[in-house]
C-alpha cells in the first residue's frame, strides 16, 4: 500500500474536460498539503489510453485514485467507468464520479457500473474547493490506497 505519510505521493488521475474545472481541482488538491501527482486526461478516449499506457502515455504511472466526469467527449464517463470496472488489470483503482449532475439516474447508474463513490460538484466556487479538499483529505489521508506498482 502507498503510504502518503511516508511522502510518497499519490497519483491521481484527473478525467475533466473543463479546463476551469481542471485548475479548481488541482488548485485545491494543492492546498490540501496532500502530496500528489496530478494527471489530467480531457475525454474519455485519452484517459483509457492513459490507463493502459498506450501512445504517449507508455511510461505514464498507474494512477491510485480516478477522478471522472460523466460527461465528457468522445467517450463519456459511463463507459469510461464500464470499461474500468470490466479490466481485470485496472478494476482495483478506486473511481470517483465527480460531476455537474446530480440526476438520481446518474448516481444509480454510476454505482451500477461500481463507482467507489459519487460527488455532485457544487456551482459556487468556495463550495467546490471545500467539496475537492475534502474528498481529497477522505482519499489520500483516511483511505488506503494500492500500489500502483503491485496491482
């Protein structure tokens, strides 16, 4: 297991095609104190090639940690989460679903496809950089996480 106590940092994987939703995020990760290696994937297509290390993303570190929009460009979340949850090599990284909707077809349909955890993102910008703290201090501090070198 990662210990972050130990200063090793947590690698995360940011699937966000919203760039001012990719800055808050990673602005507020950084205020936590958590030490972290942000990845940004901005549609689907590009974070399962960041998954299974294809193309540029060959020499990328296996993430602990998904952070996933559902709606997202050229493969929106669900698959993205279907496809996750349905390898056997990437099914154990915990995945996140942090995202505009809060329909409640949405959170059943996440949890359906095995989302570890669900996260309406707040409009107002205070509201969000606390939400994102919080859930980073929840996963990075109280969670243990699994190497992504032995899983």
């Amino acid at each position: 297991m990662n210990d972050v106590r130990n200063g090793d940092p947590v690698e995360i994987l940011l699937v966000e095609d919203n760039p001012g939703d990719v800055r808050l995020t990673r602005e507020a990760l950084e205020e936590s104190k958590v030490l972290n290696n942000l990845n940004v994937a901005r549609d689907g297509v590009e974070a399962m090639a960041f998954l299974r290390h294809q193309g540029r993303y060959a020499e990328a570190r296996r993430p602990q940690l998904i952070l996933l929009d559902l709606n997202l460009p050229r493969k929106d979340g669900r698959e993205v989460l279907a496809e996750i949850k349905g390898d056997g090599n990437l099914k154990r990284i915990p995945v996140v679903v942090l995202t505009t909707s809060g329909a409640e077809q949405d959170v059943f349909d996440s949890y359906d496809l095995q989302a570890n955890c669900y996260i309406t993102k707040p409009i107002e910008l205070d509201l969000f950089l606390e939400t994102v703290r919080s859930m980073g201090d929840f996963w990075m501090n109280v969670v243990k996480l699994p190497n992504p070198q032995e899983s």
